[in-house]
C-alpha cells in the first residue's frame, strides 16, 4: 500500500475496476479494431470466426503489454501516476504480471485456433512488448520504432488470419506507422 492510503483490502468491484484501468480499454479495443480492419482491407467480408479470434488475440496482446508496461514503470508511476492501479495499492505487480501471463497465453491459444502464421505474428508482438519494456524503451528511436511496429502490426493480423496479406494492408501498416512514429518522436502522445 502506498503511505496514506487505507490499509484495507481493496473490494471485488475496486479490483475489476483496476484490472481494467490496468489493461488500457481504449487500446485493447483499438488494436482489436486494427485488426477487423486489416481484414476487411484484405479480403473483405467472410471468415468471422478467424477474424474474431485475432481481433480478440490483438487485444489480448495489447492488454498483456499495457500491463507488463505498469509493472516495468511501477517505482516511476509511484511518483508520476500514483493513482494507476499498482502504486495506489488496488492490484499488486505479481497480480498484474499474472494477467499479463494470461493475456498472452490466451493470445497465443486463439492465434493457434486460426492458423501458425498469425501464432508467428503473436509471438513476435509478445516479444517485441516485452524487449521494448526490458531494452528498448529507454533507446529513444529504436523504442519508437518498436511501438510503431506494433501499432502497424494490429492490420496485419487481420489480414494474416484470413491468409491474405495484400498491399493495401502493407499501406494501412505502413500508414500507421509512420503516424505512430511521428508521435513518439514528437511526444504527441496524450496522457
């Protein structure tokens, strides 16, 4: 618990609250979204159940990442965000980081349902989230470009899932990455 605050446990409705206040819903559904989208860019309408499952295995990798991100910058939010869910005491780092866990293997289970080039595209959003958090984040670009890649990388998926990687999705990628870039480099981001 942090200095101040109440010594009791936090309830079942603070703790759901700050589960999903640790996942980011807004970039959960976002990155879900991104790859809805990059499937219909690819073949358009049709193979929903595919596309549901990489929409809903985008979004658990974002959610696992959002939350392997608040357990990496825990000491730095005690003073920057205190009120984020593990420095205000509502979830602990070993809760957060067994979330992340499960997002991930959920992740990686639905993209097995699909097909072994969209578990290849999981995997490797996974492990970039997590060198971006040990390695890169403190790099200045190179940590830039790896948020970028991922952001880009929700299109992808979709279009993966229905097996047609086409350019137009390659641009929509490409698009959102530069964009993306463009804000990191730039601290556009909103906070």
């Amino acid at each position: 618990m942090v200095a101040g605050t109440s010594t009791s446990e936090p309830t079942r409705a603070e703790s759901v609250g700050a589960v999903v206040e640790l996942v980011r819903p807004g970039n959960v559904v976002m990155a879900g979204v991104g790859a809805i989208v990059g499937a219909l860019v690819a073949a358009g309408p049709g193979a929903w159940l595919s596309v549901a499952a990489a929409a809903l295995a985008t979004a658990l990798v974002t959610a696992g990442g959002n939350a392997v991100n608040d357990v990496t910058d825990r000491r730095i939010d005690e003073r920057a965000h205190p009120g984020r869910p593990i420095p205000s005491g509502r979830l602990s780092a070993k809760a957060a980081s067994a979330i992340a866990a499960a997002a991930f293997a959920l992740a990686l289970g639905l993209a097995a349902g699909v097909s072994w080039p969209l578990v290849a595209v999981v995997a490797a959003a996974q492990v970039l989230l997590i060198g971006y958090e040990g390695l890169w984040k403190a790099r200045g670009l190179v940590g830039n470009v790896v948020v970028a890649s991922l952001v880009g990388a929700t299109f992808v998926a979709g279009a993966v899932a229905v097996g047609r990687v086409t350019p137009p999705v390659g641009f929509l990628a490409g698009l959102a990455f530069l964009a993306n870039v463009a804000r990191e480099v730039w601290g556009w981001r909103a906070r």
